[in-house]
C-alpha cells in the first residue's frame, strides 16, 4: 500500500515532523534545520540535501512553513531562511499529542518505565 504523501496527514512522517519541531521555536536555514533535526533525534534522522529541500518545498505547498522574508540580522543574505506557520504549528502539536498518547499507553503496558 502507497503512503499518503499529504504531508499533513497525521502520523507525520520523521521528516516533516522534525523540520516543524526544529522550526517551533526559530527561524532557521536548510543547514541549520538538518543539524537541529539530528540534535533532537538524537543522531537517528539525518536530512540529506535531496530529502531536506523536497519536504520543504512540500510543507511550503501545504502551508505548514514559508520562506522568511529578510533574513535574521547578521544572517548571510543567500541563505533562505524558513519558518512555521500557524497550520504548521497545529499539525506539530496534533502529533506531538498523539506521540504522548503513545508513550502514555506504553508505559500504562509497562513497555516503558513511568517517568518521576
């Protein structure tokens, strides 16, 4: 079966998960947004360029994120910066809820310890 390739189709796929997660809080550029989404993912999710720019484009698309304007204030101007829009924020937090569900269920199963 073909996955869905509405990319706000909840479960989000890794990427676009974690390029919203990344943006949540800052504006960031293409380089910057790939080392944010490996920092949080703890190493598991690295973007390469091909990945990084097609989900963007995509999430652009569907108003999940758009290109900054100016760049931030001592930025290098040839560097598109990116940030999250309200729909993006929506969806991040819409999945960041079913995730706790998950892990609420999983320690319930005692899959996981309960945390303190």
């Amino acid at each position: 079966m073909a996955r869905n390739s509405d990319p706000t189709a909840l479960p989000l796929r890794p990427p676009v998960f974690h390029i919203l997660l990344a943006l949540s809080s800052r504006s960031l550029h293409g380089l910057g947004i790939a080392a944010e989404v490996e920092t949080t993912s703890g190493g598991a999710l690295e973007l390469g360029p091909g990945t990084l720019y097609r989900s963007l484009a995509e999430m652009a698309a569907y108003g999940l994120v758009q290109v900054v304007a100016e760049s931030p204030e001592g930025a290098d101007p040839r560097r598109k910066y990116y940030r999250i829009t309200p729909e993006g924020e929506r969806l991040v937090r819409a999945e960041a809820e079913r995730l706790a569900r998950v892990v609420a269920e999983a320690q319930a199963r005692n899959v996981l310890p309960a945390t303190q």
